[in-house]
C-alpha cells in the first residue's frame, strides 16, 4: 500500500518515485483524452510530473501537508491537463504554474476503463461476450450518473484511494467523501436494475 502521511527524505525521493510510476502511469490511462490515446505515452506524463517533483521536493517538504502520493498524483494530474492543452486546444492560455487541486479542474476519467474495473464486480460467472456485455450495460449506468459521483466511483474502483485520500483529492471532509460515495453505488444500481430489470448480479 502507498504510504499517505510519511514524507520521505530527499535521498530517498527517486525510490519512491519509481515505487508509485505504475499507479501513476493507471491515473493518466483513466484520464487521458482519447484523441490523445496512442499518441501519447503515459510514461512520459508521468516522467515530466516526476521531474517536476524533484525540482519541487523541498519546497513540499517545508510547506504543503498533503499526502506525499497524493501531491505526486496531483503534479501528475496537472502535467495532463498542460498535456490536453498544448494538443487540444492550442489557443487556450498557457496553463498557470499552479491550479486548483480540486478535481473539477481536471481531467474527468474514461467510463469505458471505469466500466472495465467495475465488471470485475460481476458474481456470477461469464464468458468474454458475456462480460462484453456487462461492460456494455456498466457504461450506459455510468453515462447517465451526475459527473460528480462517476469521479468518487472512479477515486475509489480505478485509483484505488481510501475514503480519507479521495475527501482530499475532492476537496470535501472525509464524513461527504464517505456519504457520497454510498449514494453513487447506490444510484449505479438503481440505474442498472432501471435499464436491465435486475442488480442482483452486481457487487460493487
């Protein structure tokens, strides 16, 4: 498990950094564009977000309180976004050195990853088409959710943060992090059991 409060010393920076590259390398895949898919190598986001961190480390270690993972995901996060802009939209004004941490200035996940992680809920057994079919259903339950609860869904399902990690990531207190996190499960459901007649199968 990644560590959540420990700040670690400088001369053990570059070990932790490569300690967390895959799940950071998962955050930019669940992230990234799809215009940008194949075009851009979520190594390379993630290696400037790792130099970013070494340039910027001391200045982490006097100042900010946020989870040493957590920071790293968010220069990640936000070496994406400069990324979808320097390729999607050319004329928009150059990205400030620093943005908000909240989520909603990021880039939001893509619900076919997120229908991906989810079908691995599924109870009963099934085949390639059968779970095809399953990601199938996931993706239009996803889809008609409120953006807000996909983003919990997707801190907790793909990124695989704890409740106290994605109040941080959202900006909110760990009790709402908590609370909406029950109410999108149960609003996934609800969809799913709307469109397909049954949420029996589904264990999220």
């Amino acid at each position: 498990m990644k560590p959540i409060t420990t700040i670690p010393p400088q001369s053990g920076l570059d070990t932790l950094l490569l300690q967390h590259r895959e799940q950071l390398k998962r955050v930019v895949r669940c992230r990234m564009d799809r215009r940008l898919q194949g075009r851009i190598d979520p190594s390379d986001v993630v290696q400037e977000a790792c130099m970013e961190a070494a340039k910027r480390y001391e200045d982490y270690q006097q100042q900010s309180k946020m989870p040493f993972y957590l920071w790293l995901r968010f220069l990640t996060v936000q070496q994406l976004l400069i990324v979808h802009r320097q390729h999607l939209d050319a004329k928009m004004r150059s990205v400030r050195r620093e943005v908000s941490l909240q989520a909603s200035q990021f880039p939001v996940a893509n619900v076919a990853m997120l229908a991906e992680v989810l079908s691995g809920s599924v109870t009963s057994p099934s085949s390639a088409a059968a779970r095809k079919e399953v990601q199938a259903r996931l993706i239009a339950a996803l889809d008609a959710l409120d953006p807000k609860d996909r983003e919990i869904l997707t801190l907790r399902h793909f990124e695989q943060l704890n409740t106290v990690e994605s109040a941080l990531v959202l900006g909110i207190s760990e009790g709402l992090a908590s609370t909406r996190y029950g109410r999108a499960v149960r609003k996934l459901l609800s969809v799913l059991k709307e469109l397909f007649g049954s949420e029996s199968e589904f264990r999220l």
